[in-house]
C-alpha cells in the first residue's frame, strides 16, 4: 500500500501507525512508544549526587548557564563508564540539554574536572520534517517538540556518544570585506550505541552553525577547490549559530574552536538529553494530566509551556514512511548555478 493514495485519509496517528504496517496495539503508544530500556525516576533539577564533586554540584540549577542535575548524572556517569571500559581517556566531557530554549540559552556543556572548569554555550537541535499530510515532525526555533533517531528524519536523538574523527569540508565563497574566503567547515563525527548507534549513518556529529548559501559560481582557477573549468561556488554566509540543524549539535562559531578543541587529539563522551525512555515518560504524564515535575520527572518548564508535549518517533516506524514519502515526493532537479556577473 502506498502512502500517497492514503494522504487525504490520514487524519490520526492510529491511521499513520496503521499505514506504516504497526500492530494496532501499539498504534495507541505512539508517538509515546517506550525504547527497549524502561523508564527512570528521574530527579529534580539540583540533587544531591554521591560521589559528585563540590565545584561541580554549584552549577547544578535551573538558571541560565545551570544544569540539571539528573542531565549532569547521566553524563557524568556515561563518561566514566567509558572510563572504565577504556574507551576514553579525555580529561573533559560534553552534556547538551535539548529541552532548553535555543536561542541565547546556554545549554551545551564542556566539563573538565580534572582543572575544575564548566562552560556552558548555546546550541542548536534538528529542525525535523513536516510530512505534508502525513505527520508534522518539525521543530520551532526555540523549543524542541520532536525527537528521533530515524534516517533522514532531521531530528536530535538523546543519549550516549563518543566523539570521534574530525574533518573539514569546504562550503564555498563569500566576500569578507575586499576579498573572497573559502568557508571550511570542521565536523566532529560522534559514534553511537544502543538508539544512537546510526549515528554515523545519520551524519550526526557537532558543528559551528555557519554555512554559504550559494548564489552563483565565480571563476577562481587558482583555488584548490575549483572544478575541472575553474568554477567555485559563490554565495552569502549565513551564520545561524545555535539555530536548528539537520539533526547534528551546533553552536556559534565563536564557541566552535574551544569546543572542538577539547576533543579535536583524543575521544570524549557527548551525553545529550532527553532520551527516549524520557520523552515517553514526559508525553505521557503530560497527556494524563500531571505535572512532569511531581511526577519525578524533568523537562525544562518554559519548553514544556511551549510545546504541550514532546514526541518520540522511532526509526522502525517512521523511516518506511521517510523512504516513501521520499519516492512519492522527489526532489526537484537541481539547477546548474549560474555564472556570477560581478559578485
């Protein structure tokens, strides 16, 4: 059966599960499936953590620039798994609160311990897809609503990575005062496990958020990138910093070099949140009537305001419809970019 001769019935998520072959069981759970692993108790915003440092815990809050603390144990305690099973040996960690607001918030976290150092900056989320007639799986600019760890689905996925390889890529040209700069790009790969491990598939990894938008193509023969006929692409930089991605972690590019730094010689652990089991956990407290909070769960409160209630869309159910909508709706072909007169 064919999604696009069941576009005008679609009306429910009953009927998209039903469409994409989900036992009717299991229709009712989504978006709130729960992930193989069941959902914790979580904790409040500012626990006390055995174990936990004292410089550390005084930045466990809800404030600006503040962490919560079941964001901080869960990637404290990931880190030093990874520790222990040898896989890092980093002084320094990164966590990422994706239920905060973007925008000006900072809520990516480098933490170093071992010289006692926190930095918090701002950062983007994936910006999802909206699914004309099938299912609204975009995200605003500020609060994330839509989370998934589908394939071409544009949207964060919570939970535990290990960074890896870091490589440039150029972007194109753009004019910086009198002359022309090439925009290369540095990606940090992250390697998943368990919901995350398609993350190198995905492509996801973290990134300053500045990219050319291509207008025309200039002839620079000299540049090491030009094509076979001297050509480059030329076009605008556009620098939307913490705004949304296709699904990787961004930031400003004026916080994108320490970032990096830390772990541009050896691997580190990125733990981001909410997971799955979290998003479930949240969405359904929120559909019954409860607050998140005394339900001993957390989300940031002025998100949670935002969205009503935040959904989880897992790769098994919504990629067949992702690669479907994708052949029923192909992408216009491409035109070739025309000379640039006087850029």
């Amino acid at each position: 059966m064919r999604v696009s001769s069941l576009l005008p019935a679609i009306v429910s998520l009953a009927l998209f599960a039903a469409l994409l072959g989900v036992p009717r069981a299991f229709a009712e759970e989504l978006p709130w499936l729960l992930s193989p692993v069941p959902p914790a108790p979580a904790v409040s915003a500012a626990p006390s953590a055995p174990g936990m440092p004292a410089w550390l815990q005084a930045h466990v809050g809800d404030g600006d620039g503040k962490i919560s603390g079941l964001v901080l144990q869960r990637a404290r305690g990931f880190y030093l798994q990874k520790v222990g099973e040898g896989a890092v040996n980093n002084p320094c960690y990164f966590a990422f609160d994706a239920t905060r607001p973007a925008g000006s918030g900072r809520r990516f976290y480098a933490i170093c311990e071992a010289n006692k150092t926190f930095r918090a900056v701002p950062s983007g989320h994936g910006s999802g897809r909206k699914l004309s007639g099938v299912a609204d799986l975009s995200n605003g600019v500020r609060c994330a609503k839509n989370f998934s760890n589908a394939e071409d689905s544009k949207l964060t996925t919570g939970g535990g990575y290990v960074t890896a390889e870091l490589r440039t890529s150029f972007k194109g040209y753009y004019r910086a005062g009198k002359t022309y700069e090439p925009l290369l790009r540095p990606f940090l790969q992250f390697e998943g496990e368990g919901v995350t491990a398609n993350a190198r598939v995905r492509a996801i990894g973290g990134h300053p958020g500045v990219i050319v938008s291509w207008i025309c193509k200039m002839k620079f023969p000299s540049s090491p990138y030009a094509d076979s006929d001297g050509y480059v692409p030329y076009g605008k930089l556009i620098d939307y910093g913490d705004g949304r991605s296709n699904g990787c972690t961004s930031w400003p590019a004026s916080e994108s070099q320490k970032i990096l730094a830390v772990a541009e010689n050896q691997p580190t652990t990125v733990y981001i949140y909410p997971e799955a089991r979290d998003i479930v956990a949240v969405g359904r407290a929120v559909k019954a009537g409860q607050s998140p909070t005394r339900a001993g769960l957390y989300w940031d409160a002025s998100c949670l305001r935002e969205i009503g209630a935040p959904n989880f869309w897992p790769r098994e159910t919504v990629e067949p419809a992702l690669v479907q909508y994708k052949e029923d709706h192909p992408p216009a072909k491409p035109e070739p970019l025309p000379i640039c007169k006087s850029p």
